[in-house]
C-alpha cells in the first residue's frame, strides 16, 4: 500500500498540523480532503509502523489514531509516540462499535502522562464532515 502523506511547503494561512494514521486509505483521503480544505496541513499514514518511523517531537498539534490496524494497534502507538512527543494531542479513531467505559480503562491504563486527556477524544467513524472538522476543532482549542 502506498503512503499518502506528502510534505509540502509551509502556508501561513493553514491552520495546525495533523497526522492521521488509518489502515484503511479511503478514510486517510477522505479525512486529508475535508481537514484540508479546512486549512489544516494534514499528513497521512496507513501503516502505523511507517509512521512511528517518521513521526518526530513537534511535527503535529494533533495525531488521530485508528485503534484497529495491523501491526501495531492504535494503543501501542498512542504509547510509542508520547515517548516522542509527551505534549501532542491524540485523538482514537473506530469504525466498530466499542464499548465507551472498556474504552476509558484501557486508555487509563496505557496512559502515563499526567493530565491526559485522551479519553476525552473518542471518534466513530464515519461522521459528517462538518462534525470531523468540529471534534477537530475542539481538541486544538
């Protein structure tokens, strides 16, 4: 499967960076084209591997998360990054249905940093591109 985060040159008038990393590449470019045409600068992957490779301290003001891929669960990753970047917000991406409290124990028990708040950003997929762009917004305040 192809990468389709590309890197492009800085605009002023976007917004924050985001990241999202989502096995599944119709939900990466749909999300990229609604966030993007919100002025937010949007990088994607679909294999959390290759994005743990290339994600670095400071590169994003906001990273969601499918919480279901191969190789790496979005759990493992959530971890693996805020030993990166203990100050980026993230966010969990789903499709499937999940039970919301087994959800906040898992998230209580991976998370280490004091004052997270990542229960706080549950996100089902799919949803209406006006609430995307709302949660988005939400999280970035």
């Amino acid at each position: 499967m192809s990468e389709l985060g590309n890197c492009c040159c800085y605009d002023a008038t976007m917004k924050n960076r985001i990241l999202i990393v989502d096995d599944e590449d119709d939900t990466n470019l749909l999300f990229k084209i609604v966030l993007e045409d919100n002025r937010f600068k949007v990088d994607t992957f679909n294999d959390p591997l290759v994005a743990l490779q290339n994600f670095t301290a400071g590169a994003y003001d906001l990273v969601l998360l499918d919480m279901l891929m191969q190789n790496m669960n979005g759990f493992e990753l959530y971890q693996k990054i805020r030993m990166i970047d203990y100050k980026v917000k993230i966010c969990f991406l789903t499709a499937g249905r999940i039970d919301y409290d087994e959800f906040r124990k898992k998230v209580a028990s991976i998370s280490s940093i004091e004052n997270d708040d990542i229960e706080n950003c549950f996100i089902s997929k799919p949803m209406e591109n006006e609430e995307l762009i709302n949660r988005v917004n939400e999280q970035l305040l």
